[in-house]
C-alpha cells in the first residue's frame, strides 16, 4: 500500500488552487500523485473550512469483492490514523477508483461494478465520524460520481476527462514544473522482468553465481570469505556504475514524456523512447555481471555501502542501475529484487522523485513484506520525513572508513528510524458541495488488515532457489 501525508511542495510554494466539482477533482488525481493510479482505489483527506488537501493512501483495488469491506475499513484507519499523527485529522474524504475496462467492457460497467466497493467505503469512512464528499470512479477516460445525483453535471454514461493541459491544476503542475510520470502499471513495469528468451540464460547464472558465492559468506571465516565478497561486489558495481555515467550514450530518457488527450503518456512515443532506453541500459550489464550485483547486494553491509551512491551523478547511473537489476531477478529469484528494489526507491526519494520512490518501494515490499530497509524507508517517505538527515549519516559514514580509529556507524536500518523536519503542507483546496454523503453512518466489525502492504495481494514472493536461504544476509 501506498500512503502519502506530505502534498507536493513545489505546487504549495506557488499558489493556492481551488478546485470546483468532479471534473477538476478527477484532473487533479494524477498531478497529487505523481502517475495515473492504474487498478487502485485512493483516498485524500480534505482539511479545514477551506477543504485543504491532506494525506492520502493508494493501494490496489482487490481482485475479490469478499476482501473489499475489511479493506475499506483497514483504508479509512489507515488515512485517518496517519493525519491525526501529523496533528490534521481529515474533515472529509474524497474517494477514487480507477480501473480500466476488460475485454468486453465498457467504463459503465467497471463503475456498476465497483459499486459495492465504493459503498464499503463511504460507510467506513462515516464510521469514524468522517464524511465522504465525493466518490469518484475514472476509467475509459470517463469519471463517474456515485455521490452526485443531477444528470445534468454527472450523467450516467460517465464524462470525458478534462483535455491534457487544458484545466486549472494543469497549468498550475506546469508552472510549478511538476510532471506526470505516465500510468502505475507503465511505471512498475520498468521494475520487473520482461520476459523472453534471456531469462533462462540469466537464471542459470544466477544460480551458479549463488552456488559460488553463499558458502563463501556462510562458510567463510569472519573477515576473509564474506570480506572478499562484499569488496568484489562493490567493485564490480563502482565498475559497472560508471557506464552508466556516459551522457553520450544513445537510448538516454527523456524527461519528458508526451501524453495523450486524457493526460495518459502516449503509447507510441513514450512507450518506444522508455523501452529504447531501457534496453540500452540493459545491454550495459552482462547476465553473470548482474548475477554476481544481485546475489552480493542480498548481504547487509554490501547494500548500505551501494546506498552511499545517492546524489550527483552517482545517483543518476545507480536509479538506472538497480532497475537493471530489478528486472534480471527472475523466477524463481522475485524475493531477490527486494534488494535493488529498495535501493532504486532510496535513490529515487533521495533526489526528489518521490513517485517512483513509492514505486520501487511498494515493490520491494511486494516481493518480500519483511524487508525492514524497505519499510522504513516506505514509512519515511510516505510521512514526508527529509531525506537529507539519511544523506548526511550515509556521508558521514563514508568518510569515517578514511579513518580507522572512528566508531563504527550504525546500520541504515537503524539511521533511517531519524526523525527529520516535516515539509510545509500543500496549499490545494476544494470547495465543499452542500451535501455531506456519508456523514453519520456507522459499521460495526473492526477492520481487517489486507494481505500483502503493497498491493493488497498476497506478499508471498518467490521462494528462494536450491535452498539458497542464507544468500539473504540481511535486511
């Protein structure tokens, strides 16, 4: 699940935006945050007269209807529980959800579908004394109110969303440089692996590189074996990190990708331009050279060193690096992924992408839920912590292996739990409509926690291979 109590910054530093009825609302989605939520249902808290955006949790729309009830529940706890630590309990909710049609339907169908789910959570949300001023469902490049009874503004066959560029926020995302990263779906495939005929050839080589490698740092004597590894790991990573590091290189992103009428990224360009580039990026690693960076990073040390790589153009070429790597764990090695996983979402936080942070991080959490680097570092960004007091603990620790007689530092897992200032909150606001849906109505039951604290589906992973347990040294 992905949980957001820190708004955009750059948007609140320039102006205060008013947004008026479903229409904006349904617009405003993807620049709040940051991709088009794809097969996810979010809610926002509104705070004050003035209705002021506040935190918010994303998390994907269960395939059962039998889970949704206990998820509206564990949804509403989680969004209220998180603004009244920050000292804002929500006045209001506004809900989404976003699907688009399968084979055979139509946008209608999904919102007729949906229904039921959007009902749980209104009710959940009335439970806790907080109403629901709007329940919006986007899909087909229609949105749909389930709170709005007048044809004349929300008719049932849905309305087209706003043309890219053209509404309040839009211009306002523009002005204040903010960029819409394409759909969840487009973003977290750069995450996983492709497919095709290389992925045998990869697992073979990883399964030799673990069969090399785990008795040398489950056998070896402290401070030969694993030593050794963890200095052959890092130097191989320092090497292929600066092929990355070439501005020259053909296939490079671009920063901007071009969207089509409903604000999506187009299929055509974008899609093309992405997967050039990350087929160009793939071909700078070799398949035992990715092997050998996977297995070595699953040790504890060796991960928090690569974590020092976090700014300038080290943290370019290392984002791009450990989705290389995300994408060559393949099965039956998932559970693998957690590890550069992690490190692309600390990087990604660490230079501001925050979007792709909470990407990269709810996978990490989605292949192993146990992964404590991933949760902590999960739970600082979503709470709006300053990466910078992590940055300068990762420095300091750098520099005090020049010098022999410095204590030794504690470990990131432990830096990471430092608390940091709170950003300025955002200055977006919704006028309320008259009504107050779902005010007052109460359920009874406590709420049940979905599996899995990524997506809402099972976090079972991958098992590891050819009982290769202690490969996983730490987390």
């Amino acid at each position: 699940m992905n949980a957001n109590h820190r708004e955009s910054s750059d948007l609140s530093r320039t102006q205060q935006i008013t947004l008026r009825g479903p229409a904006e609302l349904a617009d405003a989605l993807p620049f709040m945050l940051g991709f088009h939520p794809t097969d996810s249902v979010v809610l926002v808290a509104l705070n004050g007269e003035r209705g002021r955006f506040g935190g918010r949790v994303r998390l994907g729309i269960p395939r059962s209807p039998l889970e949704w009830a206990s998820t509206a529940d564990h949804l509403a706890e989680c969004l209220v529980d998180g603004g009244a630590k920050g000292g804002a309990r929500p006045d209001g909710i506004v809900v989404f959800l976003c699907q688009d049609p399968a084979a055979g339907e139509t946008g209608r169908v999904v919102m007729e579908r949906l229904r039921p789910f959007a009902q749980h959570l209104r009710i959940a949300c009335g439970a806790l004394d907080i109403p629901v001023y709007e329940a919006l469902c986007i899909s087909d490049g229609l949105y749909f109110s389930y709170c709005c009874p007048d044809a004349r503004c929300c008719p049932p066959d849905g309305t087209p969303l706003a043309l890219s560029g053209t509404s309040v926020m839009a211009a306002a995302a523009a002005y204040a440089g903010v960029q819409v990263r394409g759909s969840l779906r487009d973003m977290e495939s750069r995450f996983k692996p492709s497919g095709g005929p290389r992925e045998e050839e990869q697992r073979a080589a990883l399964d030799a590189t673990a069969a090399s490698i785990v008795p040398r740092i489950i056998e070896g004597a402290p401070g030969e074996g694993r030593e050794e590894v963890r200095e052959t790991t890092l130097k191989l990573a320092r090497d292929v990190l600066r092929r990355f590091a070439n501005p020259k290189r053909p296939g490079k992103e671009s920063p901007v990708e071009p969207t089509d009428r409903t604000g999506r990224v187009s299929g055509a360009r974008a899609g093309a331009a992405t997967a050039e580039g990350d087929a160009a990026d793939d071909a700078l690693v070799g398949t035992d050279e990715a092997a050998a960076l996977i297995i070595g990073l699953q040790d504890r040390v060796t991960r928090d060193r690569a974590a020092e790589w976090m700014e300038g153009w080290e943290g370019t070429a290392a984002l791009r690096l450990w989705r290389v790597l995300a994408r060559r764990c393949v099965s039956p090695y998932q559970e693998h992924a957690a590890a550069p996983l992690t490190l692309a979402g600390w990087v990604a936080w660490s230079t501001g992408d925050e979007p792709t942070a909470r990407v990269a991080l709810g996978l990490a959490l989605h292949a192993d839920p146990e992964y404590v680097f991933a949760q902590l570092l999960h739970q600082a960004c979503n709470e709006g912590l300053d990466p910078e007091s992590l940055r300068s603990c990762l420095r300091s620790e750098r520099d005090a292996r020049t010098a022999p007689s410095a204590p030794s530092a504690p470990s990131v897992s432990r830096r990471v739990r430092m608390r940091a200032t709170r950003p300025q909150g955002t200055r977006l606001t919704l006028r309320k409509p008259g009504r107050q849906t779902g005010e007052g109505e109460r359920r009874s039951g406590a709420g049940v926690r979905p599996s899995g604290p990524a997506t809402g589906k099972p976090g079972s992973g991958a098992p590891r291979h050819g009982g290769q347990r202690g490969s996983r040294s730490g987390r």
